[in-house]
C-alpha cells in the first residue's frame, strides 16, 4: 500500500483465465476471473516505447484462489 501511495499513476484491472484481462477492446462475455494486475507508474514523464518498466515501475499480478461473488455473477454485454 506505501508503494500505491507513491505511485503517480495505478491501473488495475482484472485478468481472466484465458489470459485476457478487462482492457480487451472487444466487449464480449468475459470466462472467469483468475487475479489482478496493478500497475503502478512513479514517472509518467518518462515514456518507454518497446513497452518495458522502468526501474520505478512495478507489475503486480494478484492470483485469486477462488471465484469472488461480484465476478460470478452474470454480465450482459449489448
């Protein structure tokens, strides 16, 4: 949580279990959900186009054990 506090920047999104996560631009019924990724950018001034952290980023990957209630429930795309 310190290391959140510091961060300029934290995306959160979660990671399905055939490996998509929610920042998929196709919206369809997404299977379920396997864990969180967090991002969490202390310096936005600095752009990496090959994609890679920095030395001040960090990549977290949260693993559920098990299935939460909100992400069993149904959703319906339109």
């Amino acid at each position: 949580l310190e290391e959140i506090s510091r961060a300029e920047v934290v995306l959160l999104t979660m990671v399905f279990q055939d490996g998509s996560t929610q920042l998929d631009p196709e919206q369809k019924r997404p299977p379920p959900v396997c864990g969180l990724l967090v991002l969490m950018k202390n310096d936005c001034n600095s752009s990496s186009l090959d994609g890679s952290l920095s030395p001040n980023n960090s990549l977290v990957f949260l693993k559920l054990e098990h299935t939460p209630l909100w992400a069993q429930r149904q959703t319906h795309y339109t």
